[in-house]
C-alpha cells in the first residue's frame, strides 16, 4: 500500500463529525395555503400579477450595519412582509417543513430538538438582489438560517454561500410546480443572492432555533485536518525525486465514500454526514495544492464461472447457484461533478486498485448487482457482479495529461475541446499557460493516437479525429496539425468524416506545405477512399486561396489512384473498406479538377467514360451530370459540356431502341441450371402459348426452381398452392422486363428535357399480351 494512499485514508477517516456549513435539498411538497395580509390569497405557482400585489404592501427589506437598520438599494434591493403579515395554514405543508428542517439540521450536523420560526416573506423582482452579508441573532437560540423558495417562474438569483475559504453557489430554482427547493446556512456565513435576471423569485425566510440549554451549533472547523491534507497533496505534487517515499505514487487518488448516492442525486451539495465533512476538508485542500478534485461513481464489474449448489444431478429452473471463479474485471470511474455543481467533459477513466484509499476499500463489500446465467450448450453457469461507490476523486494537477491518457480518446479529445474553449474565451495569446496546457494534451493525444487499423477506423468513425482537428484549429495548433497529418492522417488514419475539419486546419498552415500534405493524404488514402478524397480535395479548392500549383500534385495523385472496376473485395490493403464511386464524387472530381488543372479535369472525365463497371452510366454518370448542369458555376466547364454529351448520346440512343409490349407469351429465358426441373422451367419461358406453369413437388425442389427464377430475373410471378400433398408451385408470366424499360424510358424522356430541354412523343404504355 502508498504511503500516500494509507495516511490519507486514515486522516479522513478521523474526520467523523457529520455535517457541513450549509445544507440543501427538495421535497416534493403539498403547497400550503398562503395569505398575505392586504392581498388575501397566493396562487402557486406565483402569478406575475399577484407578485406585483405583494410588492404593493411589502416594505423595502433593510440591512444591518452594526447596531444599525439601514434601507440601502445600492446594498440590498428587494421587498418583505414581516412574518405577523403571513398566515400559512395546511398540515401537508407542516408535515413538508418538518421533513426540510430534518434534511437541513442533518447536513449541517446538529443534534438535538431544533424548531423553524417564520422570519419573513421576500419577493424579489427583476434586477433584485443583496449583496454578500451576515445573518445576525434574531431571536434566543439561532444558528441558522432556512430558505424556502416557492413555485415560481424567474431566472438568476443564485444563492452564494461562503465560509472559511470554501463557497458553494446554490440555484433553488424548479421547474416542477410541486417541488419546493431549501437552502440553510449556520448564521455566520457570509452569503448572498446573485440579480434575479427576469421574473419574481418567493421565498420564506425561517430562524432554525435551537431548544434546550448549551452553546450554540456552530459550523464544523476542519482547519487542523486541513493543513494535513494539504501538507500530503504538496508532498504528492512534487517530482519523484523529491518526494520522501520510496514507491511510485499513483497517478490519482480515489476516496470511496460510505453512503450511496445515484446519478441522479450525485453531487457536492447531496453528500451526507462523514461523506460532507471528508469533501469539506478536501476541497480546500486541493484547491492549496493545487490539485483538481471531482465526485464521481466509482464501479468495479467482475465476471466469471458460477458454481452448481444443488442437490441432484438434474437441474431446473429454480438451481441456484454461488460465484466462482472471477474471469475478467474491469474497473471505471465516471458521472463526474465539480466542486461547483457542473459536469466537466470526462468520459470514463479506468483506474487501478493501488490508486484507491485504502485499496481494500471495495472488501468485504456486498454487490450492488449479481447476476447468474445458467449453463447453456457447451458454456457452464456464469456470473456477473458489479459494486458501484460514491468517492472524491483527485489528482495533481500536472498529472492531468497522464490521467486523462489513461481514459482514451474517450476522455482526452473532449477534455481538449473544452480546454480550447476556455482559451479562447480568455482572450489570452499563445503564451498563456492555458494555451500551454492544451498544447501539451494535444502532443500527447497525437502521441497516443490508434496504430491499429481498427483503432483508426474507430477514432474517425466516431467522430474523434474531426474533433481533434477541430479543437487544434480553434487552438491554432499548427506544429500538433502538421504532425498529426504527416504520422496519422497521412498514413490511414483518415475518413471522411474528417474532411470538414481537414479542409479548416490545412488553411492554417502555409499553403505549400498545406499541399504536400494533402498529396500524402490522397496518395495513401485515395486507392481504397476515393469518394472521400475527393470530396476533400473539392473543400480544399473551394475554401482555399493557395496557388493552383500547391494543389496540382493531390489533385494528379487523385487521378491516378481512380477506380477501374467494381470493389471486387469488401476490405483493401490497408484494411479500410473499399468504397464505390458515388455522383458527387463524379461531382467533386470534375469541379475540383477544372479550378486546379483543367487538363487533369478532362483526363478524369476520360477515365470515368472509360470505365462502366466502375462509374456507371446510369447509377453514377447520368445523376452527376444532372447536378452538374444545375450549377451555374459548373455547367460551362469543358469537361463537363463533354460529360453531358456523353450522356445525352447514351439517352438519345436507348430512347430511339423499339419498345413495343410482348406480342405473346414467350418470355426470356436463360436459366444457367440444367437440372431436369430448370429445363422445364426453360421450356415454359419459350413457349409462346403458355402463361402458367403449375410445379408441384418437394419443397427442397420447389425452393431450387424459385431460386433460380429469382437468380435470372424471369419475368414470373410465382405463389404456392398448399393443397394436397406434395405442395403446388404455379408460375405466371407477367410483363415486369418491359413494364421497367417503359418506367426506364419515362426517366430518359425527363432526364433529356433537364440536359437539353427535348421533348419526344410517343411514351408507350403497358398491356397485356
């Protein structure tokens, strides 16, 4: 065990008093009935015009300065009504109080019978707000105060409590009409209420007195603990070389927590008794040694064989069953949450049992989830269990790259944009040292970028190699962005996914190295992802005011690497997929290739002519030629007035092909199969007499003659006949080849009227023969 590890286990450990300098929470309450006196009844939610009521007979609510009562609104504007002006009446709602001021005196870590006396109504408009005070003693045995805001709509007005160093920013706004949201605070803390940004915030402002004899409660005061934490976290910060103890430290520490806490109720102000006080002492103490401290789930899963406990050799339904050996582990750390109450962008961290204080945390303890799967097949009994645990989270903050490498791509490319963002927003320069972080964490996501091939694929597929890019542009990282497309894009790391952000950060470099590097990139990519390369090379041209010259050889390389053929595997060399031209490549390429090189535009409308099984003339040419002669820019350029006129040749002459409707019942037929059965079927294609064939056999025969219908396309339709046995195949001609040249010759006619504007006569029409 750390050193490290051990002491600060022990230390919190000695930190048992619960509570904290605040507490708060929502109650799912029944609201009361509440008057005002000069106003009569309140609706809830408060209604904006009865808001308006109440400010009429409220008073400016004053402040103390010393012995003092004071009305300033430069201090504190809002109104109140004293609590003799305020009846509220419901047992539900006395029933809900007494729930708050329960959770309230629990998190604050009182004991001992504690009752709320109502102080006063307050209404704050827009623009209202009280700048950061004390509460003084308003009656015999205060020691906090209790805030109760009411359903109502308004924005802002955040409640800002402070104490010792440490502040908590609390938002006591719901949007669920029958929530009520409580804040309490010992009386000593300095707090206030941030502007109500727009609408009318209500609250009740209640004493927590305490009954009975004795000093007063006052807030915990972990100061001692806290220099020794402290002390421990700077000993941690330091270099290897520096530090007193012998064995590596671990890279984060995690502090499991003793209650459970779900996603859903996760947070620094949620945490109970021990757990409040042990984040109390930690959060200063991270923020002296600089260190980042998180909430987070901590979760172990574990699977592997489960053993049989029952007593016969038969096994039913209701076996049961123990764990046995455990196979695989795997342990994360995810739903982070800040000091403040935000969600920084971390993914899911693994982390190591020696990171943990203490490492035996997770002993002894029962799962959260166990499941067991009987045997099936040649697989024995199995099991899977997991145990989930709150915990503080910390690490250095010059550890941050290391931990966050450990997370993957996952964890690190996020993090690097919200870095980015936050340097931009600064408005600082390339030397600040946010801009200096974020660098550093981009050297080190380029340095751990996927080697393998699926890892690659991965990483653009989802999303993380535009992103990466991205967060560098907005970085203006260009030593990371030229390395990164030199090592990574540049040899296969590359999708095109990634042309969007591609065609940003190669603008950032000087444009003859912007051109090398887009050569490398088609030159390796372009065999297996032309359509992507040439859709990047179109961003490129499109967007970028470099020199033809700096583009020509990309836009050669593209050239060169063009398919011939059909994909005839699915996976190329270099194990990406091998993708088929598509119109908009035809598209990209021509468009791309005229502002570069025209001579090279033409050489690529040559080769896609040239290469029907590739580029078809129907799937791909004809479509691209149609979007091409829609551009005003493109429907000029040389290559493509010739493309067009291929096409327009290639529908002149199919729509000038006779097309007349079967004159009797013969039907094409080129069955390959010369089984005895397909020869049948061959003969009933040819005979100009017949139009049903009725096939009655095996099924194993029946399914043969209809594959090898549907292998040829024969213009059959076909249905089974289930009466008698062996079952009845009956096969009717229909007139589907030429029902498909007629819908063909529809679609010539309007595809030749949007290339040249011809109209021709004569449209035939389906019958029966």
């Amino acid at each position: 065990m750390s050193s490290l590890t051990h002491a600060l286990a022990v230390l919190l450990g000695q930190v048992r008093r619960p509570g904290d300098f605040y507490a708060t929470g929502t109650l799912d309450v029944h609201l009361p009935r509440l008057e005002v006196e000069g106003v009569g009844a309140i609706a809830l939610p408060l209604l904006p015009a009865q808001a308006e009521q109440i400010i009429a007979v409220a008073d400016r609510a004053p402040y103390g300065r010393g012995t003092e009562t004071l009305v300033d609104t430069d201090v504190r504007r809002t109104w109140q009504v004293g609590a003799e002006r305020v009846r509220i009446a419901g047992k539900a709602w006395d029933e809900g109080l007494a729930a708050m001021v329960e959770q309230a005196v629990a998190g604050l870590g009182v004991t001992g019978p504690v009752r709320a006396e109502l102080y006063k109504l307050l209404v704050y408009d827009t623009g209202s707000f009280f700048v950061r005070h004390r509460d003084s003693e308003k009656a015999p045995g205060m020691f906090a105060t209790l805030v109760v805001v009411l359903p109502s709509e308004y924005s802002g007005g955040e409640l800002v409590v402070r104490h010792q160093g440490r502040e908590v920013r609390l938002d006591l706004r719901r949007d669920e009409p029958s929530e009520a949201a409580f804040a309490a605070f010992y009386a000593d803390c300095v707090h206030e209420v941030r502007p109500i940004a727009s609408g009318y915030r209500l609250a009740l402002i209640y004493n927590l007195v305490r009954a009975g004899k004795g000093p007063l409660p006052k807030p915990p005061d972990y100061a001692a603990e806290q220099q020794q934490a402290t002390a421990l976290l700077r000993g941690w910060t330091l270099e290897p070389a520096a530090r007193a103890e012998a064995e590596p430290a671990p890279v984060k520490l995690i502090y499991p927590l003793e209650h459970a806490y779900t996603p859903a109720e996760l947070g620094f102000a949620a945490l109970k008794g021990a757990d409040a006080a042990a984040a109390g002492v930690m959060v200063e103490a991270a923020r002296q040694a600089d260190c980042e401290l998180y909430l987070a789930l901590v979760a172990v899963a574990e699977s592997g064989y489960a053993e049989h406990t029952g007593g016969g050799y038969w096994r039913d339904a209701d076996d049961e069953f123990e764990v046995g050996e455990v196979d695989e582990t795997s342990r994360t750390v995810a739903e982070w949450r800040h000091p403040d109450g935000s969600r920084p962008p971390l993914g899911p961290l693994p982390f190591d049992p020696d990171e943990l204080s203490p490492p035996d945390a997770f002993d002894g303890l029962e799962p959260d989830e166990l499941d067991f799967q009987e045997a099936t097949g040649n697989e024995g009994a199995s099991f899977d269990r997991l145990y989930q645990r709150a915990a503080l989270v910390l690490w250095p903050r010059s550890h941050r790259v290391a931990v966050l490498a450990q997370g993957g791509l996952e964890a690190t490319v996020p993090f690097l944009g919200e870095l980015a963002r936050q340097w931009q927003a600064s408005g600082a320069g390339r030397e600040a040292p946010a801009w200096r972080e974020a660098h550093a964490l981009a050297v080190q996501i380029r340095r751990d970028w996927p080697a393998t091939v699926w890892g690659r694929q991965h990483a653009s597929g989802a999303g993380q190699a535009a992103a990466f890019l991205a967060h560098l542009g907005m970085l203006d990282d260009r030593e990371v962005i030229d390395a990164f497309l030199a090592e990574q894009t540049a040899t296969g790391a590359y999708s095109q996914h990634d042309n969007e952000a591609l065609a940003t950060v190669l603008g950032r470099l000087p444009p003859a190295r912007a051109g090398e590097l887009l050569t490398a990139i088609v030159t390796h990519n372009a065999p297996a992802q032309s359509v992507a390369c040439a859709d990047l090379l179109a961003r490129r041209t499109a967007a970028s005011a470099a020199p033809a010259e700096d583009l020509g050889a990309a836009a050669l390389a593209l050239v060169e690497a063009l398919p011939v053929d059909r994909p005839s595997a699915s996976v190329a060399a270099d194990g990406h997929r091998l993708e088929a031209p598509t119109p908009g490549m035809v598209v990209d390429l021509l468009g791309a290739l005229a502002r570069v090189a025209p001579a090279l535009a033409d050489r690529a409308r040559v080769h896609v002519l040239s290469h029907p099984a590739a580029f078809d003339m129907d799937g791909v040419l004809v479509p691209a030629a149609l979007r091409l002669h829609e551009s005003a820019e493109r429907c000029t350029l040389p290559c493509v007035q010739a493309l067009r006129a291929a096409v327009l040749a290639h529908l002149r002459q199919r729509i000038a092909e006779p097309l007349e409707p079967p004159a009797d019942w013969r039907r094409p037929s080129a069955i390959a199969c010369t089984c005895a059965h397909c020869r049948e079927l061959s003969r009933f294609l040819d005979d100009p007499t017949q139009p049903v064939w009725s096939f009655r056999a095996a099924e194993a025969e029946r399914r043969h003659v209809e594959e090898s219908i549907q292998r040829s396309r024969c213009d059959v339709d076909r249905v089974t006949e289930r009466r008698g046995r062996p079952y009845t195949l009956r096969c009717t001609k229909n007139q589907a080849s030429y029902q498909g040249r007629v819908r063909q010759r529809q679609q010539d006619l309007a595809h030749l009227v949007s290339l040249d504007g011809e109209t021709q006569e004569g449209t035939p029409a389906g019958g029966d023969a």
